[in-house]
C-alpha cells in the first residue's frame, strides 16, 4: 500500500456526466482535483467511447458528441484525471486507494464526491446463466464501444427505457431484434408523459428509438417477461409468458422465441459501496432503485463533506447527472469555505433548475424499471440467485426459515453476496427474498459495506515485496 498520498482539494471516483461536471466545476474555482475511473476513458457507460483505434463507417451520434463534449470539458480543466484505475478503499477522513497498470496509488482529500453511477438487476429465472444470455448493460457495452452486435439474432427483454435504446442500436447495427420483452404495461407509459415532458429532447429521442423499431417490424409485447431460456442446438430457446401489473406470470399465455442471444435488464441500482463503507445514513426508495445514501439536492450525505451525486443517489438519468455533478462540486468548495456564500448561491441556481427538470423525466423512467414483488415471488425454487456462489432461492430461504434475520446474516450462513461482485448483482433480489419473510426491506437492510470495494490481489497491493522488507522490531531487553 502507498503510504504517502497525494493530497488534493476535491477528489471525485467516477468518471461519468455527474464526475466529470464535477471536476470541470471544482478546477473552474481553482481547487486541486483528481478523477478516478476503472474505464480507459471518461464517460460512464451512457457516454462509453469507442476505442481510438477503431475506424469510424457512420456519422456521429446525438450521444458520441455528448460525450465528445465533456471528455473535451475535462481534458481543459485541468483535472488529474486517473483512468484504469480500480478504487478497492476508501477511509474516513478521506484516503482513497486505487490499483492501475502501474501498481497502486493514493489520494488524501477533506472532500469526496463518489459518482459511481448504478449496477444492472436482473431478476433471476430458469436459464439465466445460461452463455448467450447477458445483460442489457453489456449489450449497451457492446455497441457502443467496440460496435459489436450481441448475437446475430436478439430477444431484448425486461423493463425501463435501455430496452428502446438496445433493441433500436441492434437495429442500427443490422442485427436483428425477435422482439422486445416489457414487463411494464402501456398504461404505465401514458402515466409517466407528463413528467417525460420536461425534456422533450428525450422524448423525441425515445420516439426516433420506437419508430426504427417499428420500421424493422419488430414485436413490441408489454406487460410480458422471461420465464425460462434454455439451450436448444446452438441457439437459445426462450419462454415468454404475460404478467400482472405486479409481474407474476400469468398461467397459459407462455409462448416460445428463438434466438442466438438474450439481452435482459430489470432496471438499476444506485452504486452505495462508498456510502456504505463509511457509514452514511441510508433509505430504501423502491421507486429510485432500492438502497441509497440520504443526500440533499446537492448530494451531501450524514458524513460531513462526502458528497454522493448522480445515479448513486437514485436513479434520474444521465441528463440529470451533469447538473448534480455541478451542484455537489459547488457544495464542496462552499462548505470547505473556499466559495463564498453569495457565490454558491448565484451559481446554484441554473444548475439546479436544470437538475430539477431532468431528474422529473429521469425518475419517471425510474419507476418503470422499480423491482416488482411479484416477479421476484415467482422466481423458481431451484433457480440460482447468487450466481457467483451458485446460492438457489432454496438455499436463502432455508437460511431464513432457520433463523437469519436479515441479509447480512444470510450472507454469513449461505455466502450469498461473497463473491467477485460483492452482491451488486444479487443483492437487491436477496433482500427481496428475505424481505418477504421478515416482514419488509427495511427489516432486511441490505449488505454491510466492506473493503475491498473490488477485488484485488494481495500481489497487486503490495507490489514488490520480500520477507527482507519487512522492518523487524529490535528485541526488548530481558
């Protein structure tokens, strides 16, 4: 481990919209600041660039020149900027240790603003494991950064808007889509238009989206979602039933599709392994994702001066994500006393409005994709949950029904959540399970954080290291 770090005014971990605006609104009033990101580049995954290397057959996109754009902010803004650079601790006060090609660093700082965006959920059915099957993240991977099809032919499958966005990108990309899978209902749609209309830039984006799918004859079947995929020669044979509003399966409306690849995603939710590791005070907010860490409108938590912004703070979308990166910055420098008061007060006041707006186009697209109850009880008893550690719903309610109380302690009998994903994967589905038994998610909680926040070798952080470096104490006389 390093033992002197780097100090800085402001260190910010991800290098989403919400990091990136962050870092450019710091340095713009003169703080020292750091970004860190495990990727190669800025971005986030809505922003993802395409590798340098790769020579371009297409014009440019609405979201390449976004991201074009605040790649173009931070490069000017003076920023240390800390790409490939996996963050696996973080300690009250604040030091921040991250691992690189070039071995470990680190950063002290008396303000951190943790932008470390969302995980996908994938609720779990017969099949799921399957190869071929993946997430609608990796898919968005896929396309967007190494212009990649998923698989020749794609069954696109879960909730909330990324499904548009994959189903018309394979489009794009002269893939084709079986269908499009929703659990979310058209009334649910209707409901959430007036929000949808603060930004009507989206809207019109979302309707460009529907009207290429729609041009390629693509089924779109809402208020449906997987209920098993399993191997059929070498392509994947997928059951597909109705549901209710709640997402329970509805008995006789199954119907079977075959494609090379399944695509599926049952929303986001909010990256708190930060907040969680230094104890700030958490809610669980179904309709924003699940678990996250209680901000302010400018992502101050309980802990003084760490600072949780964008998606990590509920789920409200990318656009969003700018102007509350602008906020927690300007935040930062006011509590540290480094802006004055009248200053944050002038320059809070167009973010902020642009924040609001965006996040009420964000957040009703959140609630489409909130977990369902209903869904998560018609999960098969032998289904695996815990993917990593192979845990079946079986196996966590056993755990209960012998006396774990909350998902902590069915971690520690099953280890479920133990694995390389440290429950990001799973463990909204896991509290759901226990939750139903335990009488709510509050009764559940959720995963104590620890560190590593991401796994790392013990090669990795003690570089190169010998038994002779060790210091050896002189023995204290008899």
């Amino acid at each position: 481990m390093t033992a002197n770090p780097s100090a800085f005014d402001v260190v910010v971990i991800g290098g989403g919209p919400a990091g990136i605006m962050a870092a450019v609104a710091a340095r713009r009033h003169g703080a020292s600041v750091a970004l860190l990101d495990e990727n190669p580049a800025a971005g986030g995954q809505v922003y993802r660039a395409t590798p340098a290397t790769f020579t371009r057959h297409e014009a440019v996109t609405a979201e390449e020149l976004a991201g074009n754009r605040l790649r173009g902010l931070l490069e000017r803004s003076g920023a240390a900027t800390m790409f490939g650079y996996k963050v696996w601790s973080v300690s009250p006060g604040f030091r921040v240790d991250a691992i690189g090609a070039d071995g470990p660093i680190a950063l002290s700082t008396p303000a951190l603003i943790v932008a470390t965006g969302t995980s996908e959920r994938v609720v779990p059915f017969p099949g799921w494991t399957t190869p071929g099957v993946i997430g609608l993240a990796a898919a968005t991977l896929m396309l967007k950064s190494q212009r990649m099809l998923p698989g020749r032919s794609t069954i696109v499958a879960g909730s909330g808007p990324l499904l548009v966005a994959v189903a018309a990108g394979i489009v794009k990309g002269g893939g084709r889509v079986v269908a499009v899978i929703d659990v979310a209902g058209r009334k649910e749609w209707l409901a959430r238009v007036p929000a949808m209309l603060a930004r009507p830039d989206l809207v019109a984006r979302g309707a460009r989206w529907l009207a290429a799918l729609r041009a390629a004859r693509v089924p779109l079947l809402s208020r449906h979602a997987l209920s098993a995929v399993r191997e059929q020669g070498d392509a994947l044979e997928a059951t597909v039933a109705r549901v209710d509003a709640e997402g329970a399966p509805i008995r006789g409306t199954e119907r079977t599709l075959t494609a090379d690849c399944v695509a599926v995603g049952n929303g986001l939710t909010p990256g708190s392994d930060v907040s969680r590791v230094l104890r700030a005070r958490h809610r669980y907010a179904r309709a924003k994702g699940g678990w996250l860490a209680v901000t302010d409108p400018w992502g101050r938590t309980s802990v003084p001066h760490l600072y949780v912004i964008g998606d990590g703070s509920g789920i409200a979308g990318a656009a969003a994500a700018e102007h509350h990166g602008e906020l927690a910055a300007l935040a930062a420098l006011n509590d540290s006393g480094r802006l004055p008061a009248a200053t944050f007060d002038r320059e809070s006041g167009t973010p902020r409005r642009h924040w609001d707006k965006a996040a009420r186009f964000g957040g009703a697209m959140a609630g489409l994709m909130a977990l369902r109850p209903a869904q998560v009880a018609a999960i098969p008893e032998e289904t695996i949950v815990c993917r990593c550690e192979d845990v079946t719903r079986a196996e966590i309610e056993a755990a209960v029904d012998r006396g774990a109380r909350e998902v902590n302690q069915v971690k520690a009998w099953t280890r479920c959540g133990m694995g390389p994903c440290q429950g990001r994967t799973c463990g909204d589905v896991v509290a759901e399970l226990v939750a139903r038994r335990v009488g709510g998610r509050e009764a559940a909680g959720y995963f104590t954080g620890r560190l590593p926040l991401r796994p790392v070798s013990l090669e990795a952080v003690t570089g190169d290291y010998v038994y002779a470096d060790i210091p050896v104490p002189k023995a204290a006389p008899l």
